[in-house]
C-alpha cells in the first residue's frame, strides 16, 4: 500500500510525529494516518512543492487534529516501550537522567503554541531548511525564521526560570526542576 512513499522519508515523517506527540504508540496511529493520506493524495499532487513538504505538511495537519482533540490525553511511555533494554547500573542511571531531561523538555516544547512548537521540532530535530518549513507551515521564509526564533526564546525564558542548569562530577550538563 504504501510502496511509492521512500523509505527514509516515512522514517523521518515518523521522527516527527513521535517528536511531536511524545508517545510512541499514539505516533504510529498517526504515521499510519499520514501514510494513507499521502497514498490517497500521491496521484493527484500538483509537485507545486517537493514531495518531502507535502508529506510533512499532511503529518503536521494530523498532529495539530490530534492535539486539538478534546479527548486528547498526554500518556506515560510504559518501561516495556523502550527501544533498547537496559543493561548496566550505571546505564540505567544515566538513562533515567537523560530520560527526566527529555521528558522535561518535551514538556516545556509541548507548551509552546503550535506553530512554534512545529517551527522547532521540524528545524532543531528534523533539521529542516527554513524554506522546508515555510512550505510545510504554508507560510513565508520569514515568518518561519520568526517563528523559530520566537519559539527558541520562549523555550529558552521558561527552561531558566523552571530549571536550574549545573555540571555534575564527570562534567556532563544536567538539570534539576527548580523548587
């Protein structure tokens, strides 16, 4: 069904939705929704973009339905939903570190308005041009540039008023929620 959409592309609109939504399970709902549409659509696309913007500008819409949704509730990723398993101690505790700070910042990201939340996620995760992003958010250059700016400082005002930054003893950077 889905054979005309490449393979790295479907990996990357994946990437997206899980970065967008947060839960895995709830992100390969939506892929598979974003996938039947792209094939639906695949013959009658006008090429007035490249491929790549199209697709993600239908995942984007569906992300965006998703989260407007009033039954829309945030999940917690289950331990059996992990993509590696756990091994040593100290893997686990850097693990659970690494976990809290990227939950913590999923949840401020998840905070931002839509569209700088999308602005963000498709240029600092998906490394989108500002261009791309202008195509998927239907926008202009510069109100996807403004957008991330925006969206950077927003993300930058509350994670120094909510946190506080440090180095531990091996000089990794951490954080801790401020009190």
């Amino acid at each position: 069904m889905f054979d005309d959409i490449d393979h790295g592309l479907r990996l990357s609109i994946q990437h997206f939705i899980e970065q967008s939504i947060g839960n895995q399970t709830v992100a390969e709902d939506l892929l598979q929704e974003t996938l039947i549409r792209i094939n639906r659509g695949l013959s009658s696309f006008a090429g007035r973009s490249t491929v790549k913007t199209w697709a993600f500008s239908i995942a984007r819409h569906i992300v965006a339905d998703y989260l407007r949704h009033p039954d829309q509730t945030k999940n917690m990723i289950t331990l059996n939903e992990l993509e590696e398993p756990l091994d040593t101690e100290s893997d686990i505790d850097e693990r659970l570190v690494e976990s809290e700070m990227n939950e913590c910042i999923r949840n401020f990201i998840d905070t931002l308005p839509e569209p700088y939340r999308v602005a963000l996620i498709l240029r600092d995760l998906e490394d989108f041009t500002t261009r791309q992003i202008a195509e998927v958010c239907n926008c202009s250059v510069t109100t996807a540039k403004v957008r991330i700016h925006r969206a950077r400082a927003k993300l930058r005002t509350v994670l120094i008023g909510q946190c506080d930054f440090y180095h531990d003893n091996q000089n990794v950077f951490r954080c801790d929620p401020k009190k």
